[in-house]
C-alpha cells in the first residue's frame, strides 16, 4: 500500500509504520499480522491520517504532534491487536480499566478509534487535542 496526498510529514510517517509492520510475518508471531491488518485500514482513514501513527508493542496510537512522548497531554485512543485476543479498543489513559471495545474485526476496532478520536478531537476548543502551541 503506497500513501498519497495529504501532509508531507504524516504521510511519511504512516508509510514508514506500514513499512515496518509489513508481511512476511515470522511464524508464531501472533502481534504482527493482526497488527498488520489494522494499520493498513487505519492508514486509509482520513480522520486518522490527520495525525502522526506510532506503535508501542502491540498498540497503534495517534497523535498531533509526531512526538510519542507527548501522548500524555493527547486524549486519544488506542488499539491492541493480536491474532490470539483479537483487537481491543482502550480509551485514554489507555489500560483495561479504559476498554472501550473488544472484537475479533479490525474493520470495528478502527471504527471506534475513529469515532472516539473523532469526539477527542471536536471536544477540543482550541483544536489542538491537548497540545500546546
């Protein structure tokens, strides 16, 4: 899958992410391809191609500004992914006491990282997401 359009520095990013994560997969792993699956969807949605992509295990996060360590300040979602549990949707902070959404679709698990990262971003004033100018 080959980005277009869109931000120069977002593209990049995403394009990286997908090209990091892409098959072949080695045998047993149960992380990679479920992971693999969600991050081709998420790359084609445009809410979250609005925003910088990163990895943290078996977690796909988002963010504004492009720096991980920044999440903190982000209200946004995540989703862990594995071919064993499935795809789990966590609200921030993200933990199990934040479960938003538990499926064995990566289709549904990246629906509700829209629609929540979607409400983070519109319940933000500013419009930043919880970053600071």
């Amino acid at each position: 899958m080959t980005i277009s359009g869109g931000d120069g520095e977002r593209d990049r990013e995403w394009q990286g992410l997908l090209d990091s994560w892409r098959p072949p997969h080695a045998p047993g792993d149960v992380v990679s391809p479920a992971l693999w699956d969600l991050l081709e969807l998420a790359a084609a949605e445009p809410q979250l191609r609005r925003l910088f992509p990163w990895t943290s295990m078996n977690e796909l996060h988002v963010s504004t500004t492009g720096d991980f360590r920044d999440y903190g300040a982000e209200p946004f979602p995540a989703v862990a992914a594995s071919t064993t549990c499935g795809f789990i949707v966590m609200a921030h902070p993200w933990g199990e006491d934040h479960v938003v959404l538990e499926s064995q679709d990566p289709a549904v698990a990246l629906e509700c990282m829209v629609r929540l990262t979607r409400e983070a971003l519109s319940s933000d004033p500013s419009g930043d997401a919880g970053t600071s100018a």
